[in-house]
C-alpha cells in the first residue's frame, strides 16, 4: 500500500444503505479528472493520528471549510453558507456497501495552504485534501486515490445558501446538470446558485433530510493518471458565473495550489522568525503569522476586513466567529509584533466606518449586513460593550508606537477624538473611572451587573496614555496634559477602590449599586501585563492567580475554583481563555516569576495542537485539558498567548518608533542557551537580536540594517543572587546599572545602535533558578503539577511557596554552583556540580482547598562548596 502523505480534513461520515444509480448516469466514456501534481506541504507542517473530534480547516479571503474531522464539513463563500453536513463514503463492492471516511482515518495533516486526511481500507487508500484558493469563490474536495478495481464514491451534503446569520432560503430549487456531472441548488428570489460536482460523477440521489448525494465512479486506471475533484462554487449578484469559477478550479488548480503555497512561504520570509532550543515554541510562532493572515476575508458586498475565528454553525448559520468583531484592537499587539500594521489598518478602517455618530465604536458587524438594513437599530449585540472605545483608543496608541505611521493617525484623529469624547461622557465625575451602561458589558460576558470593571478601568488608564502620546504627536499638548491628569486621578482611584485586601487582588469590579464585587476573575490581568497598576499589587495579584484554584495547568481560569458560579465546563465562568492566560503570563514574565510564566506559555504552544492542527483555540475547559466543545476552534485573541507570551513576555520587547526607541529585557528559561529571533520589527525596520547565555557570561547581539541610529537599551535578567563583574559593548567597557531582588538580577544597558552588528557582553558569577519538573498531561487529562506561588532568595535560604496534591512526590531542580544544606518540608534527592533536585511532598497539616490542592512552604539552606 503506497505511503500516505498528508492530512486535515475531510469529514466524513456515511451510510451503509445501497443507493441505486439511474441507469443512464452509468453509461458514458472513461472519465478525466485533474492531472495529477505534487501537493507540496511545504515547510510548516503539522501532522498526527487521526482524531474524529479534531478541528480541521482550509481557507481562502472569499471562502473556506470546514468541521470535525470524524463529523461532517461545512462550507461557505462570503457570506453564503454553500452547505453542511458534508461526508465522504467508499464502496469497493460496486455500491452493495458504502464505509464512512472516518472509519478508515489514519493520519490528519496541517499545512498553511490545505488539510487532508489520509484513509486506508484492505481494497484502496486515499489522501483527501481541502483547499479554498486564496481569492475565489470556491472550494475542492480533491481525492488522491489508489485502487486497483472499480471504486464508488459518495460525497453528501446538504445544500443551504443562507446568508450568515440569517434563515436559509425557503425553498431550494435542486436539480442535477448531467452534462457537467453536479447538482444545482438555487434560490432564485436572491439570484444565487450552488454547484457541486466532479467529472467522475454518475448521478445524483436526493436523500432524507434535505440532504443530496453525488454519486462518483473512479477505475484504477483512472486513479493512477488523475485527482479526483469534488468542485464547489456559487454564483450571486457579484459572482454572475458559477461554471466559470468551477471550470477555473478544475483547469487551473495547479496554478491556484501553486499561488496559496507562495502567497505563505512569502508570509513567513517576511516574519519574524525564532529559533530556539525548543522547537515546538518556534513552530507555534510560525503558525500565528499563518493563523492571524486567515482571519482576513474579503466580503463582495463589504470589502476587506478581519473575523474572529472560524467554527461549525452546524444546522444554522451563525459559523462562530467569522464575522467582523472589535477583537482586532486588542489582537493588533499581536499583528503588530508579527509585522503586519497592513491588518491593523485595514481592519480599524473597516470597523470605524460604523463608528457612532456619538463616538462609540461598534462591537460586531455582520457578514449579510447588506441584506439586514435595521441591523444597527434593532442588533443588540452591535455596539454592546462599553469597552470597545477603551480598546481603540489604547490600540491606536499602540500602533504608532510600534509603526511611526502618523499618516494612519492623522487620517483616523477625527475618529479617535469622537471616541475620545464618548468616553468621557461614561466617566464618573466623582472618581473618573467608566461607568458601564445598564445594557452592556464590561470585560466579561457573563453578567450586565457590573458597573465598573477593574479590567475596563486598567485600559481607561492605557487609552489615556494612549491618547496623550497621539495628542503629543498631532501637536495639540492641551489634549495631552488633560489625558494625563485623567489618568493620574484614575489610577488613584483603582487602587482606593478596587484593590481587595483581604484577598490579595483586585475585585472584579464593581456592581450597579456601588458594591465591591470580590469575584476572583482574571480578566484584569491584561492590565497588570500592560502596566495599569501599582507594582507591588500587581504581583500580590499574579501570585494569588498562580493558586491552584485560579489556575489549572493549562492556565488561569476565568472564575476561580470555590467562587459560587464557578463552573469549569462554563463557557464564561471557570473555563480557561488563553487572552486572559496572556495577561497573565506575560505579567509573570515582567515581574520576575520566569519559571511559572513559562510553564504556562508551554501549555499555550502545545494548544495549538490540542484540538485542531495550527489554530489557537478560544477557551480551554477549565478541569480536563482540552478545548471546551461551546469555544471556537480558531480564534483571534487567543494568540495573544503565544505571539506576546513570547515577545512581550519571554524575549521583553518593547518599541517606540518615532522615539527611535527598542528595548529587550530578556528573562530565558534556565534550559536555554541560546536563541536567535530574526526580523524583529520596527516601523518599515527590521532587526536580529542573537541570545547566547552560559556560565558566567550573557551575549546579546543586535543587528540591524542601514538607517537612522536608534536607542538600543538592554535588561536581562540574571540568576537570584547572581554578582555582574563586568559590562561591555562591542568589547568596550560601558556604563551599566543592577536591579536585584529574591528572584532574580537585572541588568540596564543603553547604548546608540548606528546600524550593523552591535554586540553586549555581561560577566557575572554564581546565582540560582529553579524549574519545577513536571509531568505531560495527556488530552483529556486533569491538572496535577506543582503550583509555584512564590520562589525566592533570602540571604543564603532558597525558600519556595507551593501548591500540590496531597500524597503525591513533586521534584524541583535548582540550579546552581552552592550546595545543599538543612531543609524544611523538603528532601535533597539527588546533586551535581550543576545543582540539585529537591523532593516535595504535601504535609498532612497542609490545608486543601477547592481545587484539591494543598499549600506549603519549603526552604533549603545553601552553602558555598567546599
């Protein structure tokens, strides 16, 4: 049996019934499909066994599909849904029995540019394979078949042509076009029609349901020489011709698979590229330039614009969410770092042509607005979140710092300041904090109680600083000193009054009447992340969101564990969504706790392989780690946890273009040596930083290509208790200056970086870090590694604050040139040069709390070697 090559796709369930075939659709010549060519996965490839429940896609900007590898497939062309319920079925025993594809699965595949699955029976093998070309209204189902005998295929589907979001048509009228091999389902009150049809195709057979067949006839002989295509198109008021687009696909596929490889290998030689020693985390890097680009479409009726994610719609018409959101806002930090401003604006530019003629921005833009005139009026979705204006604001902001583009800013001014404007009119005067109005949301969701969102009022502070670094730019320093004093008074009032005492964090906000809401949520970690609150809160905060309570491995829950709502199968009360595990570990990174903030970005890298193969998911399940079924399979926001985990988190990057101003403030996990990022962007700038840290000396070198010098300043983080000796820049002698505490030493350096290779070098000596080992936790599995609340040197103590399962043995390596002594509630397993590995266990007095962990503390007394 020949080798199966790829993967993703195809859906594929199927009846075992005979279906009789119209005799007349049995006659004809041998048939000729697409001549075979080399389906090239090209280098980005992500490949396993095959799962009936993984997610699985191919997109283009005008169509795409897909479903559940073992259920069935859907399809769309902006914005018509084509079908659903689309399955492949196989007979070798000339139609007496059919097997569903799923049943004969055995590797799923991913590439940027298709998804294919690859089957095998006793008789024959296929390599079916999904692809949506880049810039048309259609789609292939493209068979790869190897058969000695006489093969029968039937593709279902249901035809729909309902535009997304609305009823499907009332009645479909559906016929079967012999001479071209497809069935014909039109709708001719809206002037669309669906063809799906192959050359090998011998009829078609209405079944139960709404439900229609097309029945194929593939010989060996065929099989050898030709692909076997199921080709899909639509035609409709922009579309006139839909056998021009079939006859398109079928005549010039190979040219079209050809354009989708180029238009990503062209993508990823653009980006930013990592390489690491850790080559899960450099794949997953490459895949978020792949996954954000598929989010653009191109609708015929809107023009271009950014969706928030693709998902099954299953009977209906509401494919969760590919439709135009305000997510783009707080996902341009991570478009940004990737260097794709080209989104950013095109998706602001879209979305702000539904500004509020009082200033507020619109939340959601349908897919079919050209066909829902009141959608504005009586949508109530449409301009729900109070916060939406707040994430604007602080996501221009944001822009011009990491592009220099003023010519956007000054084009989009007359926006900003209306929503500016709308902003303040939701101020309280009394303490300068946002109100949210009775009918919309806040950060979260999940209840219209909440007046004043700690999150909400953590990007008011951002937006105010935003605007005031736009205001200074467009020369208008009144705007920008009255920002400023905005800000400074709401900051005060955050910490006078959502900061909870007793619980060591923020409230969730809060409530209409004025009451603290005490909920712990983690909504308002973005803010720590992006620095909204008071230092020393911040990090009382991310230390009670790292209990075992608030997070599970995978991530910070959205309602903590003991809450009274707190549900982890919840999709908005006790999940876990990788944007608010993004703030969280982003924070982790910045404020010294590298160890905890890396974990959980692992966790984040492996869930781009969790359900479906390249895509992040929207929300995790917050007890057994796996995708929680109500959640999106590919979403926008969630890529800020591996996009800005490592930027903005691990790697420490921070630009202000106009300022000619970068920063890296690296914090490496003790496992890695070295490691190399490419293409970093700058404005239209790019540059190389090049990591490489051993015993005693840490090399950081910058290059970067002709142009303007910039301001380069350095700080990474050394090991606790580590001593700098010595600070150079290109083996000069330079100024340098320490920042130490228990958990880490971080050194500053600033230096003018003209243009070529500029390289640093620090010399230090001794120092300690720890890494909790921990166990891999298989799909569906629940949490059970080692919580680190709080690791530390005071003086010559290594103590730790943990949380694990009672009865259970946890080992933490501790790295470092001293030797163990005394221990409490700890035990010195095993020593080297290179360290030591510590044994913790649970004490039987130890406190267990929802989450059924305990808490204890655990120190070990360290000495000099002998």
């Amino acid at each position: 049996m020949r080798k199966l090559i790829v993967c993703v796709c195809a859906a594929c369930l199927a009846r075992g019934a005979e279906v009789a075939v119209p005799a007349e659709a049995r006659a004809g010549e041998e048939r000729v499909g697409i001549p075979k060519f080399a389906l090239d996965p090209g280098p980005l490839v992500l490949s396993r066994e095959a799962a009936p429940w993984r997610h699985i896609e191919a997109l283009g900007e005008q169509a795409g599909i897909w479903g559940a590898a073992g259920g069935t497939l859907e399809a769309w062309a902006y914005p018509w849904k084509l079908f659903d319920r689309f399955e492949l079925a196989f007979s070798a025993d000339r139609g007496k029995t059919f097997r569903p594809a799923r049943d004969l699965a055995r590797v799923q595949t991913a590439a940027p540019h298709m998804a294919q699955l690859g089957l095998a029976d006793d008789r024959f093998a296929a390599t079916v394979t999904l692809f949506v070309p880049l810039r048309l209204a259609g789609l292939v189902v493209l068979l790869d078949v190897e058969t000695s005998a006489d093969l029968l295929i039937a593709a279902r589907f249901r035809p729909s042509l309902a535009p997304m979001q609305m009823a499907p048509p009332a009645k479909l009228d559906i016929a079967y076009d012999a001479a071209r091999g497809e069935i014909v389902a039109a709708d001719p009150e809206r002037g669309l029609a669906l063809r799906v049809g192959s050359p090998f195709a011998i009829g078609r057979e209405p079944l139960p349901g709404g439900v229609e067949e097309l029945r194929l006839r593939v010989t060996g002989t065929a099989a050898r020489r030709f692909f076997v295509p199921i080709l899909c198109g639509i035609r409709d008021p922009r579309q006139p011709s839909v056998e021009a687009t079939i006859d398109e696909l079928r005549s010039r596929l190979d040219a079209h698979f050809a354009a989708a490889a180029a238009y990503y290998g062209a993508l990823l030689a653009d980006a930013p590229a990592v390489s690491s020693p850790d080559e899960d985390v450099n794949a997953a890097l490459a895949w978020s330039v792949v996954s954000l680009a598929q989010l653009r479409v191109r609708n015929p009726f809107l023009g271009p614009g950014i969706v928030s994610g693709y998902s099954s719609s299953g009977d209906g018409a509401r494919p969760r969410y590919c439709w135009f959101f305000d997510e783009p806002t707080l996902g341009s930090w991570a478009f940004l770092r990737l260097g794709r401003g080209d989104l950013v604006r095109e998706a602001f530019t879209f979305l702000q042509r539904y500004q509020r003629e009082d200033g507020k921005t619109v939340h959601e833009v349908a897919q079919s607005l050209h066909l829902q005139p009141d959608y504005f009026t009586q949508y109530r979705y449409a301009y729900i979140h109070t916060d939406g204006p707040v994430y604007f604001l602080a996501a221009y902001g944001h822009y011009l710092k990491s592009t220099g583009d003023l010519e956007f800013i000054r084009s989009h001014w007359p926006m900003i300041l209306k929503a500016f404007a709308w902003c303040c009119s939701v101020a309280d005067p009394e303490d300068g904090l946002l109100r949210i109005e009775p009918s919309d949301w806040g950060s979260a969701e999940s209840s219209f109680s909440v007046w004043k969102d700690t999150q909400l009022e953590a990007m008011w502070v951002q937006a105010l600083r935003a605007v005031a670094y736009l205001a200074e730019a467009m020369e208008d320093p009144g705007l920008a000193a009255r920002c400023r004093e905005l800000e400074t008074g709401a900051r005060a009032s955050i910490e006078a009054k959502l900061w909870n005492e007793s619980a060591s964090t923020y409230l969730w906000g809060l409530d209409r009447a004025g009451r603290p809401l005490p909920a712990r949520v983690p909504h308002h970690a973005v803010g720590i992340w992006l620095g909204s609150f008071r230092p020393d809160r911040a990090l009382e905060s991310v230390k009670t969101m790292a209990s075992a309570d608030c997070r599970a491995d995978w991530g910070v829950r959205s309602l903590a564990l003991g809450e009274q709502s707190a549900d982890p199968a919840a999709y908005q009360t006790g999940s876990v969504w990788p944007v608010w595990n993004a703030g969280l570990l982003i924070a982790d990174f910045k404020l010294g706790r590298t160890a905890e903030a890396f974990r959980n970005f692992k966790f984040m890298v492996r869930a781009r392989t969790l359900d479906g193969l390249g895509p992040m998911p929207e929300v995790l399940h917050g007890r057994f780690w796996k995708r929680l079924e109500e959640g999106v399979p590919h979403q926008l926001f969630s890529e800020l946890a591996v996009v800005n985990g490592f930027f903005d988190g691990l790697l420490g990057l921070e630009v202000d273009v106009p300022a000619r101003r970068a920063a890296l403030a690296p914090r490496l996990p003790p496992a890695w040596g070295r490691l190399h990022v490419a293409r970093i962007p700058f404005g239209a700038e790019r540059f190389d930083a090049t990591l490489v840290r051993k015993e005693g000396v840490y090399d950081i070198e910058v290059l970067r290509g002709a142009g303007p010098p910039i301001e380069l300043v350095l700080a990474p983080r050394l090991p606790a208790g580590a001593v700098v000796r010595e600070a150079a820049v290109d083996g000069k002698a330079c100024d340098w200056r320490v920042e130490a505490d228990g958990t880490g030493t971080v050194v500053h350096i600033a230096f003018a970086h003209p243009g070529g290779r500029k390289s640093a070098r620090i010399t230090f000596s001794g120092g300690i870090e720890c890494l909790p080992v921990d166990e891999e936790v298989p799909s569906g599995g629940t949490s059970r590694n080692l919580r680190l609340i709080e690791a530390a040197l005071d003086g010559d103590v290594w103590l730790m604050t943990v949380e694990g399962l009672p009865g259970r043995d946890y080992f933490v390596e501790i790295l470092t040139a001293l030797v163990p002594g005394e221990t409490r509630r700890a035990r010195v397993v095993q020593a080297s040069r290179g360290g030591f590995m510590l044994r913790l266990r649970a004490p039987d007095d130890a406190r267990v709390t929802a989450s059924g962990f305990a808490r204890w503390n655990a120190q070990v007394t360290l000495r000099s070697r002998a």
